[in-house]
C-alpha cells in the first residue's frame, strides 16, 4: 500500500507517519512529487491497522496496490524515474548522461568486446554518430559452450578505455552475482540478460549493488513477470533500473524473435522506469534494425540499445544484425526526424 500525504503536510508529519511504518517492522519508499509526498510500504502490509494510519496528522488517504509489483508501479510514483549515469566518478572525463528523459538514450556498440583495436574502432565510430553510451560483452551467455565466450577482464580494460578515449559510460553484461566486484570497478551499466532475467540470486546481487542495471525482458516471461524481476531490484532500494524489450519467442521463425512493440506504451503506462528497445536481438536481421529503431521511438521508447560492428562479417558473435558504421549513423539521422515527430531529442 501507499499513504499519501495531503499537500503541504510538514516535515514532522511525514517523519512520524515514516517512524509508524518502520516501527511495524516495514521499510519505507519515499516518492517525492510535485505537490504531495508519497510513502510506499514495503512488505507484506496484511496486518496493518490501515484505519488508525488514515487517522495519522497529515495523512490524507491509503492507496492499495492490488498489483503484483509495487515500487515498479506508476500508482506508486506518477513521475518518470531518471537515472543519471554519471563516469566522472571513475574517469574524470564526464560525459554522462540522463536516461528516462526527454532526451533518447541511444546505447550501442559490439555484441561483444572481441579485440582492444575493434572496441576502441566502435567507440569512435559510435560516438561521432551521437551514441550516449556504449555496449560491449565481456562474459558472453552463449547458447553453445563451443561459440566465443568473450574475453573476460581483458575486454572490461579495453572497456574502460575505450570510455577514456570517448567518454562514453560503459554497458556490459553480467552473468553472476560473484562478478559485481569486478564489473562495477570497470561498468556504468549492469546490464541482465534475457536468459537472466529470473536468476533470483542475481537480481538480490545487483539491488543490493545499487548500480544502474538494464534488464532485459526474458524471451519467454510476460510484461508482468519482467516488472516483477525489476521489482526484486527496487526492494533492496536501487531505484536505478531500466527496463529492455528485446523480443520474444513465437511461432514466426523469420526474424530471431518477435519486438513485442506493444510492450513499449503497456509499460510506460504500468510503470516509471525507463524503456529501453533492443532492435538487433529483436530482428536478428542488419536490415530492420533501422524500421523497427524507429518504430520504437515513435511508439515511446526512452532509448534504444544497438548492435554495431565495424566488420560485420568478421564478427564472433551477432556478425547478422550489427550495424556497420554508415548505416548506424543513417539510422541516427533517421532517428532525429522520428523523435522530433514525437516531441524527443536525440
Ligand atoms: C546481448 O545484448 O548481446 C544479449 C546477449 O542480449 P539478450 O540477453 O537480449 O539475448
Ligand atoms: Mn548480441
């Protein structure tokens, strides 16, 4: 449930409603709007005495939240979450950027880190072509163990300076809770797989972590289930989650999966976080990436995140549906057209 706090209540009225809910052994998320300031309960709230926390000075009423999923909920905070991605911490050379804003956030770059030569090529390439952040693999879920399983740390060094060179915050793929040492030293984004998505021990690891995740839709869980994982995040207090569709399993076989393109106004509706579309794993397919991109940001995504390899063809992994160079930076000129139609910037 959620108490709402009538306009203007005071500080001391807020405290002493916060105090209630902790003394009843409950933690609290605090939601500050506009105008009023929203408490979330977090726990099981079945046997609270809701009347006499109504009866509370400058309560002015308690909102159930019949959905599954609380903290993830619009209920429980009208506005949009903006997760500020900030390097400067690590690097001294800021570029960091806001995502979840009126400004997309396009994030893109190789499936994975395959040399510090093509990561540093890619970072620039990027980078010219607007790119805020960039993607790059480091441990690779593959769905053989015989394919390219990444380099490991090697690449997290390249990584980190190919954001030197650029001052592009870093995105990459974490597969284990015992890796969070390591990729949060070299990482700006954690970023969960689809095949991760329900890993609870995961999602326990990087809420506690409190580092900005993007996590991924699983290719065969449902819009809930996905809110549900993000809300494993949100509980341990990390608010800085961002959520990516990326295409689901269907019986059409001519693209990888099917850009569940609904998934993108469900979600803005449901919840606050930021939406974020995967083209690439979505189509399987170089050529669609550039349509199904725009048709993204028409529908209201907050980014996207991009495959692009210098050498496609060259590629250990996902060579199909990255983007060479020329074409990312057509699809970006694209792009800013979509997103000024729909009152965005790029
Ligand atoms: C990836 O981003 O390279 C990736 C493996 O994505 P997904 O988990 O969506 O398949
Ligand atoms: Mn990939």
């Amino acid at each position: 449930m959620i108490v709402i706090m009538r306009m203007g209540a005071s500080a001391e009225e807020i405290q002493s409603v916060v105090d209630r809910i902790s003394g009843l052994g409950f933690r609290t998320h605090m939601s500050q709007g506009e105008e009023r300031t929203i408490i979330g309960v977090i726990g099981d709230e079945r046997p609270v005495n809701k009347d006499s926390l109504a009866r509370m000075q400058g309560v002015e009423r308690i909102v159930p939240i019949l959905r599954p999923y609380k903290l993830a909920s619009r209920d429980f905070q009208p506005h949009d979450t903006l997760i500020e991605i900030n390097p400067l911490a690590k690097t001294g050379d800021y570029r960091g950027c806001t995502v979840g804003g009126k400004r997309l956030t396009i994030i893109a770059g190789p499936c994975a880190v395959e040399s510090r030569e093509q990561i540093l090529e890619t970072a620039q390439i990027v980078k010219e072509a607007g790119a805020h952040m960039l993607r790059g693999g480091a441990y690779k879920p593959r769905t053989s163990p015989y394919s390219f399983q990444g380099l490991g740390e090697d690449a997290l060094v390249y990584l980190a300076e190919a954001r030197q060179a650029t001052g592009l915050p870093i995105v990459t793929e974490i597969m284990a809770p015992e890796q969070i040492p390591l990729l949060t030293k070299y990482a700006d984004v954690l970023q969960i797989g689809t095949r991760n998505m329900q890993n609870y021990a995961l999602l326990h690891a990087v809420g506690e972590a409190g580092f900005p995740v993007l996590l991924k839709r699983g290719m065969m869980c449902t819009i809930e289930e996905l809110l549900m994982s993000a809300e494993y995040i949100l509980s341990h207090g990390n608010r800085k989650v961002m959520l990516c569709e990326r295409g689901i399993r269907t019986f059409e076989t001519y693209t990888r999966n099917t850009l569940d393109i609904n998934a993108v106004p469900v979600l803005k509706e449901l919840t606050h976080l930021p939406v974020i579309v995967d083209p690439s794993h979505a189509t399987g397919k170089w050529n669609l990436v550039s349509a199904v991109s725009r048709a993204s940001v028409a529908a209201g995504a907050d980014g996207l995140i991009v495959e692009v390899h210098p050498h496609p063809e060259k590629a250990l992994s996902d060579g199909g549906q990255s983007l060479r160079s020329a074409r990312f930076a057509e699809m970006m000129t694209q792009l800013r057209r979509v997103a000024d139609a729909v009152g965005r910037t790029l």
